[in-house]
C-alpha cells in the first residue's frame, strides 16, 4: 500500500519503476504488480536473472513490462561456482531465447568479476546472446558483497584495460557493447 502511495504522489513525475530483487520472477504476484503500475501510466522495467523463464514468457507474451535487463552471471561451465544447480543454467538458456526472440526492448548484463569472468567466458556469453540489441559489461565493486571471504584471498576486479578488451571480444556477436 506505501508502495502505491508513494507512487502515486509521484504520477507525472516518474516515468517508470524498476522491478528489482533478489529475483523478482519468484513473486506469485508479480503480473498483478507490473498491470497495476502499467495502469497507473509507468513503464515497467524488470530486472532478472533468467532463471525462471516460465516466469518471464507471460510477462512478455501480456506486454506486463517495457523493458528486460538479465544478468548472465558467467559462461556455462563456471555457473557451478554460482552454486547453481545445471537445471538453472538451462533455464537461463531459455530466458536467454525467450528475450532474443520476443517483442520486449531488453539488454543483457555481465558483472566482470574474478574469477566468474575470463575472456573465454565473456566470448561464449557474447556467442550465446549472438545478435543482442545490447550487452552490458559491468564494473565489480568489491566494497559490499555477501560473502566476503570468498573474495579474501584475490584480486576480483578488472582493470579498466581489460575491461575495454573484453567490450573489443564481445563487440562483433552484438549490435552493441558497452561498459557501466
């Protein structure tokens, strides 16, 4: 109810709202959500990381949101590092179809993090999303994260030289790389 108050205060002020998480896919109620806002005149952008693509698929079909930003973590054999059951990597896979085919504006982000992020990785997540309108590369920033001891003992960011290299890699399988 705050929420939609808020928001509602906010009509012609704010063009749009961002569906964010943890992963706001596993939301039952979540295409009662982007009608309601879509209804109150606000473009709706969803934030996921693809693994529920039978979550997403309705969402598209019904026109529920304007715009689609998915993570794609790593390249598939470094997905086990994630934690990630291989029936996640599939689903990603699938969510990976689902926007490249669909009628939604999306772009697809990767947060070049070591070690889930190599050049090998970074050229098959390009070769998986061949054809994207847009590929995010993103900086890390090691200052907040959930488990820190997992990055105790490396050095997981990127320098910006190598950021630019993996933007040059990625460049040619989409219509367009950029760095955030």
């Amino acid at each position: 109810k705050d929420v939609f108050t808020f928001l509602e205060q906010r009509r012609g002020l704010l063009d749009g709202v961002v569906v964010s998480g943890g992963e706001p896919t596993l939301a039952p109620d979540l295409p009662a959500l982007c009608a309601r806002l879509q209804n109150m005149g606000f473009s709706v952008k969803l934030d996921t990381n693809g693994s529920r693509p039978r979550a997403l698929h309705p969402l598209l079909e019904a026109g529920l949101v304007d715009y689609v930003a998915m993570d794609v973590k790593t390249d598939p054999p470094h997905y086990d590092l994630l934690a990630c059951e291989h029936k996640t990597l599939s689903q990603v896979l699938t969510s990976i179809q689902l926007l490249l085919e669909g009628p939604v504006d999306y772009e697809f982000r990767t947060t070049c993090v070591r070690p889930l992020v190599t050049e090998s990785a970074i050229v098959t997540i390009a070769r998986m999303i061949q054809g994207a309108r847009r590929y995010l590369l993103q900086r890390f920033r090691p200052e907040e994260v959930l488990d820190p001891a997992f990055f105790a003992d490396r050095d997981s960011t990127f320098t910006e030289d190598e950021l630019l290299h993996f933007q040059a890699l990625a460049q040619p399988w989409v219509q367009e790389c950029r760095l955030r």
